[in-house]
C-alpha cells in the first residue's frame, strides 16, 4: 500500500491545525455572537468551554486520529472493529457540507471587499452607503455567487495538491501572515475613541445576562471554533508524527483559538462604540461596522485591503480543513484519487453555497424549521451537529477506548508525563457528555 500522507514538520502540524481552528468563527462569528449575548458574559461562559469540554474533546479526536491513521469512518472502524461507532464518521462526512454552505457564503463577501477597498470602492462613502450598499449586494443573485465560486476554487487549488505539498504549505505563509495582520489592528483600535466602553463591553461581565441559550450558543461556537466535533481534527491528526505531543498541540492550539478571538473582539468593539453603532448587529456586523471605521481613520484604504485579505486567509486555512475531511474519506474510501476527489466535494458545495447565498434574496422566502436556508445551515452544524459529534467522540474515547492505550498515545508512550491523566478521562468520560446533553435540552427549550 502506498505510504500515507503526513504533515512533514513540526511547524506545519501546528500551522495546519491552528489555521483550521482560526477562521470566520473568530473573526466573524465570535464578535457578532458576543455582542448579541451579553458582552463579557458570554467571553467568560465561553471560555469555560473551551477548558472543561473543548479541551477534552479535541484531545479525544487527536488520539483516536493519530492512532488509527485514517479518514474519520476508517479510523472509527479500525479501533473499533464490528461496531456502529463509524456512524460519527459518517456525521462527520456530512457536516462539512453544511459549513461550506453558509461558511463560503460570508468569505465569498470577503472577496468582495477586497475588491471593494483596493478598488477604491470604499472611500468617502457615508454610514448609510454601506448599510444600503451591503443589503443590495448580498441580496443580488450574481455578484455574490461570482465571489463565492472564487473562493471555492482557491480551496480546490489547494486541497487538489495534497496535504503536505498543499494544505500544510499554504498553512506555512498564511497563518503568520495573519498574526501579523491582526497585532496591527489591534494596536491601532486601542487608540481609537471608544476603545475604553469597547473593552469594557468585552471584559466587564453582567451576570444577570446568562441564561441557557447564551450557554448553548457559547457551547456552539466553542466547537466551531475550536473546529470539533465532525472529525476535521481526526483526520488532520492522522498526519501528525509519532513524534507530534498531542497535550502541547491542542492546549497551543485552543490557546491561540481563544486568543485570536479575543483580539477580534478587541479590534471590533472598539470601533463600535466609537462610531455609536449597536454591539448587536448580527453576521453583518463587520460588514458594515468596519468599512465605516476604515474611513474614519487616517490609511484607510491599507486598513482597509489588509483587514479583508486577514479575513479570508483565516477562512481558506479553516475551509481546507473542512474539505479535507470528506475528501480524505472519498480518496480512501471509494478509490478516488485526491483531483477527483476534491472535485466531487467542491461540486456539492458549491451547490449548497449557492442555495445560501441565494436565502438572502431570491430564496429570502424559503424557511426551514423557520430558519433561512442560511441561518439554517449554520444552526444546523454549529449548535447541533458538533456538539453531538463531539459528545459521541467523547464518550468513544472514554467509554470504550482501554485507559492504557489512551495513556500510551497522550504521551507518545511514556516520553512525557501525563500527570493530568485522571481528571482529563473524567472529563471525557463525565463532564463533556453531561453537560453537551445539558445544555442542549436546555438550550432548544426543553426542560
Ligand atoms: N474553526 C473554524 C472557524 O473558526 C470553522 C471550522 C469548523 C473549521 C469546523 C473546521 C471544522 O472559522
């Protein structure tokens, strides 16, 4: 059998990892959701978990993926022979395709400001251009698919070409590109008027405003941001070395996850209540917040160009992760080579993404279980799938995995210590199955 691919070194399992992670969910999602859940409430709910049920199941899914070596269904079925639990494998297969759908959407609109600010599109425009301007263009049927089609194309360039040669190369570029990128902004958005009520809005929690819905959109965006939950992390650990400590991989990459959001939300409110516009805008919230601050800044037009080039490196580093499951599992499972492979996927997801973009206009009308084809797609994979692939992982691992061989894997079998072991399996085993099932009973309304 021919030798499987890997990451090839040390720096590129990381880069590939925290690109899937770092995204749209980040830099988009994080400060929209914020602002319409509470502010620092719902920073501080986050981040509880990320530690206590995040952290634990990315864990499960680097040491059923390292260990197995294989695409999400194969790796279920190899460490588990004769058994069901490939049916995570499967949900996992399918939920990329949700996520291309509304994800390729907002980074297709990306593109367009691109064009837009280097263009010149965006100078010495006022507050209500950009609000009009936004809603005509993401309600037009063309414009925003030529983005869109763009975008997945890029994804195809990359995953075509393979995992070492193509995701992990690119990963190498993009991902300190955007670091630097963001440090900029963050500098810059501190100096701004509004930068004290900003923080304040980001850091200052009001208790009263948690409730179970906050807690399960917190949960949801945890899992889509750390990218848990539908195998991406399984199958990007079945490239990872022996050689590759998964404890260090996944706290350096949460770690980095939270920390790029919480830069998000420092560059983001800032500029909100500077320019008095309300915190609890929804996913247009930097669409139109951002090109208004742009203007209002000396270097507008770099701030700018570099602001929506930051967007869509984060989104193309977390959509090749997205890609690569399902087409890691066509190539191994079905034969197909990796050209075809990654054809077939982005075929089906331009599909979706059309349908998306289109539930801004033309579809505005179609409802699904009262959600817009859009929003459904999101809720769909962020607050149900994930989190229920990411308990079933959970339980896999601390249920039916022996506790050695778990052992034998978190420490690369006995070179580093795992002095953490016994209350991470009851993590696995207790806390993150609990409260997942939880807060989704409470968080859809029914107890
Ligand atoms: N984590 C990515 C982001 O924050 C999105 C993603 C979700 C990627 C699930 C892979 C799997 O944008």
């Amino acid at each position: 059998m021919a030798k499987r691919a890997t990451f090839v070194t040390k720096l590129g399992v990381i880069a590939a990892t925290v690109g899937s992670s770092v995204g749209l969910g980040n830099i988009w999602r994080f400060p929209y959701e914020t602002g319409q859940n509470g502010g620092a409430a719902f920073l501080l709910v986050y981040i509880l978990c990320v530690l206590f049920l995040g952290l634990p199941v990315m864990l499960a899914e680097f040491v059923v993926g390292r260990s197995a070596k294989a695409n999400v269904n194969r790796s279920f079925l190899t460490l588990a022979p004769g058994t069901h639990w490939n049916i995570i494998g499967y949900m996992g297969v399918f939920a990329p395709v949700f996520i291309m759908g509304f994800y390729s959407v907002i980074a297709g609109w990306t593109l367009d400001y691109v064009y837009q600010a280097a263009t010149f599109g965006m100078s010495q425009k006022s507050p209500e251009y950009f609000a009009t301007a936004f809603t005509e263009f993401t309600a037009s049927p063309i414009r925003p698919l030529f983005w869109i089609f763009l975008f997945l194309g890029m994804n195809y360039f990359i995953v075509s070409r393979g995992v070492s040669d193509g995701i992990e190369r690119a990963s190498n570029i993009l991902m300190p590109l955007l670091f630097v990128i963001l440090i900029a902004f963050c500098v810059r958005s501190l100096f701004l008027p509004g930068a004290k009520e900003g923080l304040s809005f980001l850091f200052h929690p009001d208790f009263s405003k948690i409730d179970s819905g906050v807690v399960l959109r917190a949960m949801g965006q945890a899992f889509f941001s750390l990218s848990l939950g539908m195998g991406t992390l399984i199958t990007y650990a079945s490239y990872f070395s022996d050689k590759t400590s998964l404890p260090k991989t996944a706290v350096t990459v949460a770690s980095l996850d939270t920390f790029v959001a919480v830069l998000a939300g420092v560059i983001i409110f800032p500029a909100v209540f500077s320019f008095g516009i309300s915190p609890s805008q929804g996913p247009e919230l930097i669409f139109i917040t951002l090109p208004n601050v742009f203007q209002q800044i000396p270097g507008a037009y770099i701030w700018s160009v570099l602001f929506f080039v930051l967007i869509t490196v984060a989104a193309l580093t977390s959509t090749i992760s997205l890609c690569e499951v399902a087409i890691a599992f066509l190539h191994e499972e079905f034969h197909f080579t990796r050209r075809r492979a990654s054809q077939i996927l982005i075929f089906i997801c331009l599909v979706m993404s059309t349908l998306c973009s289109l539930s801004f206009g033309p579809l505005s009308d179609f409802y699904i279980l009262g959600f817009s084809i859009f929003n459904f797609c999101d809720f769909l994979a962020s607050n149900i799938l994930l989190p229920a692939g990411g308990m079933l992982i959970s339980i896999f691992v601390g249920w039916k995995l022996d506790r050695q061989f778990i052992k034998e894997e978190l420490s690369n079998h006995g070179v580093s210590r795992v002095w953490y072991f016994g209350i991470l399996m009851f993590c696995m085993r207790f806390v993150a199955p609990v409260a997942i099932f939880l807060i989704f009973l409470s968080g859809l309304g029914l107890f």
